[in-house]
C-alpha cells in the first residue's frame, strides 16, 4: 500500500512501452515498486521494457490493451486490478497523429482523438473505480502544455489534451475524501521516439525529467505538475494573450 509519502509499491503503467512511462518505472521500482503491471499492445518495446524491469528486480506482468479499443478496458483492467491492490496507475498512452492530414481527412483526425481522448476517459474512470474501492491509490495522467490553449500547428492533437486534463482535474475532484486522488501531469515538448524529427519547441525536457517529476509529485502529493516547472508561467502569460496577438505568434 502507498504510504503518506507516496511511496508505492505497485505499478500499472497503461501505454507500456511508452518511454516516459518506463522512465517512471524505472524509477519507482529503484525505490520501492515490486509489482509493476505494464498495459500495451504486443511488441517489442514492450517486452523489451518488461525486460528491462525484472533485471531491475520487479515482478513484472504484461497485458494487451488497446488505448483505442474502449469496449475492451472495463474487462482488461478490471482483471489487472482484480489480481491486487494498484498503487499508482499511469497514463502514458498518447499518439501525437499528423496535423494537416488530420485536416485533410476526419477520419484521421478521429482516430487521435479515440486514443488520445476517448480511450484516456474509459481507461481512467475504469481505473478510479477500482482506486475508489480500495481506499488508496493515485492516477497519473499525462497531459500536455499544448492542451492549454490550441495553437495552429497542432490543434487536433491540443484539442485532445485540452478534453483529458479537463475531464482528469474533474475526476480528482469526484475522489476527494475517497483515499483516491488523480495528479495531472502537464509536460512541454519531450524528446521521445513519438517527437523524432520535430524542430523543438523552448523549454524541451527528456522522458527522465518527467519521470523524476512524477515520482516528486507523488511524494508531495501533488494535483498537477509542470515539466519544467517554469512552464506554469510561460503558460499563464500565453493564455491571456489577446487572439488576434497569438494567431501572430510562431507557434
């Protein structure tokens, strides 16, 4: 069970083979993690990062769970959480899609949002229950900075991220006083396999930044968190910068 500290000893990480995701893992299971359940679609990276996990010394489980197949994450999960107690339960899946594609063609924009948002709602709510039920537990869920005001360049995917943190700040606020809590993540630009290739954007961070920020905030008992954190005033400035001023901007 999670201590006052935050200091858990089992871990689902729903996007398994996710970098930030393992980099999370990787830290938890070097302090006191024992049992870490890794949720992803078969593939190598998977089992490479269930690998990587038991020579660190963590009973490791892997399960197949398709962000966007949502009629499946009630009896996947619920199995995961069936087999015992889940100290944190990260939210790590995302898929970045590609912007003007996305504009070209609906469907492609669909299918970002499907994962990205609509497999975020089912997989948390699923999730809370089962943490509501135990009396303890937290949910991290990966967001975004781009989900704070949409920009041009990246709309469909802000979009995305702007409906989860909002629908997450709501789930943490539905928790209170249940045991259960739900901390919101709000990366900037990370360098990860997924942004390979993209020129990058100020105050980029690496997935080990992130995670060390996760693991503090669990510590802290954190609601929301910003890697880096001077990201919290970068942000609030860009939010109120009038429309037609920002549509000016090169973002």
């Amino acid at each position: 069970m999670m201590n006052a500290l935050g200091d858990p000893q089992s871990l689902l990480v729903l996007g398994g083979s996710s970098e930030i995701g393992l980099a999370t893992a990787r830290r938890l299971v070097r302090s006191r993690v024992e049992v870490v359940h890794l949720a992803g679609r078969p593939s190598p990276a998977l089992d490479a990062a269930a690998q990587e996990l038991r020579a660190l010394g963590a009973q490791v489980h892997v399960h197949d769970f398709d962000a966007a197949a949502v009629d499946t994450h009630e009896t996947v999960l619920g199995k995961i959480f069936a087999e015992g107690d889940v100290d944190v339960a990260l939210l790590a899946f995302g898929v970045l899609g590609d912007q003007e594609q996305g504009e070209r063609e609906p469907l492609a924009a669909a299918a970002v949002a499907q994962v990205n948002y609509l497999g975020a709602v089912t997989s948390s709510l699923v999730c809370a229950q089962a943490l509501r039920r135990q009396g303890h537990g937290a949910l991290v869920v990966l967001s975004s900075v781009a989900g704070e005001r949409a920009r041009r360049s990246n709309f469909i995917y802000g979009s995305t991220k702007a409906g989860l943190d909002a629908f997450a700040q709501g789930l943490g606020d539905s928790l209170q006083g249940t045991g259960a809590k739900v901390m919101v993540v709000r990366p900037g630009f990370v360098r990860t396999r997924m942004t390979e290739g993209m020129q990058e954007a100020p105050l980029a961070t690496t997935a080990d930044a992130v995670a060390e920020a996760v693991v503090t905030g669990l510590r802290r008992g954190s609601e929301t968190v910003w890697v880096p954190g001077a990201l919290r005033y970068v942000m609030s400035g860009l939010r109120h910068v009038p429309r037609a001023v920002f549509r000016k901007l090169p973002v």
